[in-house]
C-alpha cells in the first residue's frame, strides 16, 4: 500500500487563511485600480448606498472555487476545507446582511 506523502501546506488552517484573505485583497485591488479619488471608506459608503458592496463581495469570494478545485487538483483535502469553510462564512455573512 502506498503511503502519500505528508505536505506542510495541506493544513486546514492555511487554507482557511487562503479562503479568507483572497477575496479581501481581490477588493482592495478592484478598490485601487477603479478610477476614482475618494478615500477607501467613501468607496465603501457608496457602494453600501447603491447596494452593490454585497454584490462585489460575492463577486470577490467567486474566486474561492478557484483556490479550492486548484486544492482538489494538488490532493490537498484538508487545504480544500479551510477554503471551503471560509467560503461558508462569507456565505452566512451574505445572509445575514441582506437579512438587515
């Protein structure tokens, strides 16, 4: 029987590090590169106002699926899971917000 070799990144800790952080630095780069001169948190007001933080936050998290199949793909289980488990905490902070 073969035995797999254990790797140091397949932790699901880092992977919900990963999970976490990828969709807050994804909105920081959509913040940068938007064509405007207003401090972070008017960007932030505003987007609250037209009803679209939410929206651009579900949008950043989308990329968590990526980050996830690319786990699957490199046989890293417990990584898949840290990312999957901070996807589902986005996912009840979605709902909680659209609640109020």
């Amino acid at each position: 029987m073969q035995t797999r070799r254990r790797n140091r990144f397949d932790n699901t800790g880092i992977g919900f590090i990963v999970g976490f952080a990828l969709p807050v630095a994804v909105f920081f780069v959509v913040y940068l590169f938007s064509n405007n001169n207003v401090s972070f948190f008017d960007y932030m007001k505003g987007l609250w106002k037209l009803q679209a933080l939410i929206k651009l936050g579900s949008l950043c998290v989308f990329l968590n699926s990526a980050v996830f199949m690319g786990f699957i793909q490199l046989k890293f289980e417990k990584a898949a899971r840290g990312v999957l488990g901070a996807t589902i905490l986005y996912a009840i902070f979605v709902m909680i917000s659209r609640a109020f």
